[in-house]
C-alpha cells in the first residue's frame, strides 16, 4: 500500500473543501467547475477517489446514548422536638430526610 505524504493529505483537504463548495453553491458541476477553473475530470477524478476512501474508512462507534435523567421527591419533614430544642437552646437535634420513590414515576 502506498503511504500517504503530507502533499497528498493537503491535497485531500483541498478538494474535501472544494466539493463542499461545489455543493454549497447549488451550481451544475460543469459551471462550478468553470466558475473555479478546475477541470471537470480534475473533481470527477478527486469526488471518486474521496468517497473509496471515505468508504473504507473505519466506521466510529457513535457515542453511546443515555436514558433521560429521572428524579426522585425529596421531602424534608422537620422534627418537632428537635425544632422546638433548637429555639430553646439546647443542642441540636439530628433532622430527618423521607425520600418518596413511586414506582413508574418520572
């Protein structure tokens, strides 16, 4: 296999460029082609060799999806004793964090 060289890969990316163009601009390939002043075989000739390329191309994994966040009900119920405690000084007392988890609920 031929090893790319560093002219070739600018060369790539040049004409990856200009077909984007060619696209972009929604002109027939032989007005675009004069419009630039390339040959017509010229972008034939890199629009096949850039599609074999791209088709041997290892595919990438796409990045793996996650399901929606869910959140649960959090309900802070205060404790009576420990509340009236903390109003007369004495010392704190420890509060009380219910978690309601209903099932299928989103």
């Amino acid at each position: 296999m031929a090893r790319k060289t560093r002219r070739d890969l600018k060369k790539g990316a040049f004409w990856r460029r200009m077909l984007r163009g060619r696209a972009d601009s929604r002109l027939s390939i032989g007005a675009w082609c004069r419009k630039q002043g390339v040959r017509e075989s010229a972008f034939y000739w890199w629009w096949t060799r850039l599609a074999a390329r791209d088709a041997t191309r290892p595919a990438v994994a796409p990045a793996p999806t996650l399901p929606p966040a869910r959140f649960a009900s959090v309900q802070v119920v205060a404790n009576m004793v420990g509340d009236a405690a903390a109003s007369a000084g004495d010392p704190p007392v420890e509060r009380i964090i219910e978690s309601c988890i209903a099932k299928g609920t989103s």
